[in-house]
C-alpha cells in the first residue's frame, strides 16, 4: 500500500501567518490523465473531516481561498495564506490513486 | 443537503461482530460510492471500504478477511459488519459519500459513532 507522511505533526502559528504542510507519498500520485490523486481534509475539534483540496490543488466548494494545494508526484503542500482561529484541527493527507486509499498520519495546527 | 447518520450499537463484546448502519438523506445513493472510515480514539484516519450503489465492493486488505459492507439503496441505507473484534476495532466510525468529480473525494460524512469493544 502507498503510505503518506506528513510533516510537522504539530504547527503552531500565529493568526495572520502563513502556515504550510507537507505530505510525501510512497509512490507517485500522477495518474496518467495528468493528475494528482491527492486530497487534503481537515477535522475540526470535535467535529468529522471535511474536505478541503481534490486533485493536489483543486478547492472544494466553500473552501476559503486563503487554502492552497501544490505538488505533483510524491511531494505535495498545503499552504494556508494567513491563518485564521477557525483553521486550528488536525489536517490529513489521503491519496486516492488505488486501493486501499491511506492517510498520513495528520499535523494539529494550534493557534500560538 | 445531503446528510448522513451513522447508527448501531456503541458497545460489542470481543469476538462478536460489530454492525453499522448508515443512512443517507436529502440525496439518492444512485450514481455515488460510499465508504466506511474509522478512527481511534486520539488516533489518525483509517479507510474500511467502499461499495458502489449497484454493490460492488472494495476493502481494505487488512480489513478484508473480517469486512462485509452492503446497501439497500430502496431504504437509501449502506452497513458494516466488521467480524471477530478485539479493542484494537474501538473507534470511532464514519460513513462518507464520494463525489463523482476528480479523484472522488469524500465529500460528505456523517457525524460519527463511537463503538467500544469490551466485555
């Protein structure tokens, strides 16, 4: 199976900060139709996972713009411009290339 | 709005099996797939499995020997059962729907339900 990592597992930031995870894949996630198979959630405190980014960049719908997804092939980035105290939760990485799908292991972002 | 509800017991003995239901509203389960995800308590996020509304399946492969999800879409519900559990099976587990665009992410999730293995 594909394993994601995740770095740091813990980002504190100061509101208005920039603040940026990084996820590594075992394996390219480029799909040959020229995609990344890579989706970034994140689960409030208390709450399930909600998605945010789709094909390594692509925001769902309701997703502030201040979240960005970039990469390609086995390294990948989630980039929020300037954090805000809603962002605080745990945020994962989940490939979607086969099966079985698996996440990294999470990075909990607090608010300094 | 689509919404989704996990129900079934919080408590299984070990060794038993656990089952789990999911049921959809505000939406048909046509033309979707839907997964079971779990997650441990103060732990990260595991994929069970997903079946497509017309049944066919696909599970985890350290999951698969125990899994067995179904649906009945004429109920808009789909199930887990997860034989044999041990605690290592304590979680909490959701239902998620995928969406039917790019890498068919989970778009939609239910709330959770907490499912204790103890005798």
């Amino acid at each position: 199976e594909i394993v994601m990592t995740q770095s740091p597992l813990s980002l504190p930031v100061t509101p208005g900060e920039p603040a940026s995870i990084s996820c590594r894949s075992s394996q390219s996630l480029l799909h040959r139709n020229g995609y990344n198979y890579l989706d970034w959630y994140l689960q409030k405190p208390g709450q399930s996972p909600q998605l945010l980014i789709f094909l390594g960049s692509d925001r769902a719908s309701g997703v502030p713009d201040r979240f960005s997804g970039s990469g390609s092939g086995t390294d990948f980035t989630l980039t929020i411009s300037r954090v805000e105290a809603e962002d605080v939760g745990v945020y994962y990485c989940m490939h979607a290339l086969e099966s079985p799908r698996t996440f990294g292991q999470g990075t909990k972002l607090e608010i300094k | 709005q689509v919404q989704l509800q996990e129900s079934g017991p919080g408590l299984v003995k070990p060794s038993e099996t656990l089952s789990l239901t999911c049921t959809v509203s505000g939406g048909s389960m046509n033309g979707y797939y839907w997964s079971w995800i779990r997650q441990p308590p103060g732990k990260g996020l595991e994929w069970i499995g997903f079946i497509h509304f017309t049944g066919s399946t696909n599970y985890n492969p350290s999951l698969k020997s125990r899994v067995s999800i179904s649906v009945d879409t004429s109920k808009n519900q789909f199930s887990l059962n997860l034989a044999s559990v041990t605690a290592a099976d304590t979680a909490v587990y959701y239902c998620a729907r995928h969406s039917n665009s790019g890498t068919n992410p989970l778009d939609y999730w239910g709330q959770g339900t907490l499912v204790t293995v103890s005798s």
